[in-house]
C-alpha cells in the first residue's frame, strides 16, 4: 500500500476516502485479490488499472469514431481529383520547351532539306533548269509549256538513257535536223511536231557538269525516275574528283558531232557505269 500512496499522493493530493473507495472498487472487481502484500498487489493493480483506463475509452471511443469516420469523411475526391492530386507535378521548365519544339522540329527539317538540295547533282540540275531557262519552256515542275512534259516519266519513255537525252540537249532540234534527221529519241518523235516549236541547243551553253546535272535532274526530279540517282551521284563524284574527263570538245563539235553513240558523253557515262556495277558487285559478294 505504501508504493500505491506514495505515487498517488505524489502525483495528486487525493483524499483518502477516494482512494479507499478506489480500493475497495478495484478489489470488488477482482483486480486486487490480497491486500496483505502491497508490492505484488499494488503493482498488477496499478498496471491493470491504468490498462482499464486505457482500454475502456478505449473499446468504447473506437466504436461511435470508426463509424462517424467513414460516412464521415466529407467528399471523397472524385478519381480524376486524387489522381491529381497523387500524380507526379510537371516541372515548370517542361512547358517552354513543350512549347519551342514544334518550332524547333520545323527549323530542324528545314535545315536538313536545305542541305539535301544546297549540293549535289540534283541541287546544281535544279539551278541550271532554271537559270538556263529550260523551266520557261518545259514547265517549272516539269509539267511542260511551249515544252514537251518531263513528268510522270514522259522523258524517261523518249530517251531510255540519260546518254541519249545529253545529246539532244546539246543538239536541239536544229542540231537533229542539220544532222539529216527527222525525229529523236527511243520511240522516233517527229523533230517540231510539238507545238511545231524547236528545243535550242545547249551544248556551247552548259558546262559538262551542268549538261549532266540537269539531264538528270529532269530525269529523276520531274520524270520521277530514281533508277538512275545512283548513276547520277556516280557521275557527279568523278566529276568533282577529276575522275571524269570534261567533254568540252563534244559541245564545241556542233551540230557535227556523234549524236548516235552519243561520243564523249557516252565514253564518260559508260566508265561511271563500269564503277557502279563494280561496286554492286563486291557489295554483293
Ligand atoms: C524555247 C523553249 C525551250 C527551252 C528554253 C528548252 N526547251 Fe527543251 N524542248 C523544247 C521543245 C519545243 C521541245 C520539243 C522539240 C521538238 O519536238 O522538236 C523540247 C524537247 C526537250 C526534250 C525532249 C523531251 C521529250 O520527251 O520529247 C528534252 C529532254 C529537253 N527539251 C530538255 C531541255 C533542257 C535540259 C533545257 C534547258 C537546258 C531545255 N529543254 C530548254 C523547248 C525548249
């Protein structure tokens, strides 16, 4: 009992009356069996009276809260809300760059195609079809005018090869005609029955490269016939890596030159053949 009045009285000033009558409860409720023996007693009993303390709001609070709690809590967040709530937030810089990247994306191709047809053969056939004026007479897409049409292959099914289309590049109409013939290319049509206008002759115009480049561009841009890019780009790098011998005396042959087996032009294209199929060959193997 000592222990039990020393802690109580510290703690608190309780008459003891009260705490009699706190005794007399606790052992009515057999929680302190034996009075005599104050340290084992008054131990158990503060134990199991601080545990019926505890327990018995205990039991008792968990009943009316657990049952207000679920109606209780006021409005659920509806799913897309939580998940707001719950889902990882956006950094702030994401939006700019959300914002630039269609602009970038645009630029960025932009750039690629001004590469693509700031060089090479079919850039430099584009820059001479126009310069030189072909694109007044054949069309700026090729769709023709005072002109035949090169596309939809229309110039592939005159001249099979781009040999044949050099030459009568360099020759025109006239050329043709002075020469002692009266039509051109593979399916033999009649020089100036087209509009009974006369294709100029171009030879003492055009460099060798700008004859090759635009023969092929009109071929493989507006006649959309990319079987002969490889041979394009074959000429085009002997071109510029000196490989290929110019053909300046072609052009300055006239009207008197090779126009059947298409001389120079022909020799100069059949070596760039023999490379291509060189290289198909150990690509191949
Ligand atoms: C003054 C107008 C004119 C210009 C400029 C001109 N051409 Fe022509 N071209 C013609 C005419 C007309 C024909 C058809 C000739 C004929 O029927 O005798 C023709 C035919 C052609 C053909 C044959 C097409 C086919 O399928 O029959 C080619 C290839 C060609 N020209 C290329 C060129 C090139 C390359 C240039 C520029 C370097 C050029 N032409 C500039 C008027 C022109």
């Amino acid at each position: 009992m000592i222990l039990l009045d020393a802690s109580e009285s510290a703690l608190t000033e309780v008459p003891e009356h009260l705490l009699q009558r706190s005794r007399d409860r606790r052992r009515a409720m057999g929680l302190v069996v034996d009075d005599g023996d104050a340290a084992a007693s008054a131990a158990p009993a503060a134990a199991a009276a601080t545990s019926a303390v505890a327990t018995a709001p205990a039991i008792k609070a968990p009943v009316p809260i657990p049952a207000a709690a679920p109606p209780a809590p006021p409005e659920p967040d509806s799913p897309w809300v939580s998940a707001a709530k719950s889902r990882k937030k956006i950094p702030y810089w994401v939006m700019p760059v959300l914002l630039f990247l269609p602009i970038w994306l645009i630029m960025y191709v932009g750039t690629l195609e001004d590469v693509a047809r700031e060089e090479g053969v079919l850039y430099e056939g584009s820059v001479v079809y126009t310069e030189s004026g072909c694109s007044n007479c054949h069309g700026a897409a090729g769709a023709g005018g005072t002109g035949p049409a090169f596309a939809g292959g229309a110039v592939i099914e005159t001249f099979a090869d781009a040999e044949a289309q050099m030459a009568w590049v360099v020759h025109g109409s006239q050329g043709y005609t002075d020469a002692g013939f009266d039509s051109y290319g593979d399916n033999g049509k009649a020089i100036g029955d087209y509009n009974g206008s006369a294709m100029p002759a171009f030879g003492a115009d055009l460099t060798t490269e700008e004859l090759i480049a635009v023969v092929f561009y009109e071929r493989i841009e507006l006649g959309g016939y990319e079987e002969d890019l490889p041979l394009a780009e074959k000429v085009w790098d002997m071109l510029e890596h000196g490989e290929l011998e110019d053909l300046p005396e072609h052009f300055a042959e006239g009207p008197d030159g090779d126009f059947t087996g298409q001389g120079e032009i022909a020799a100069a294209l059949a070596a760039a053949r023999a490379e291509l199929a060189e290289a198909e060959e150990t690509a191949a193997e």
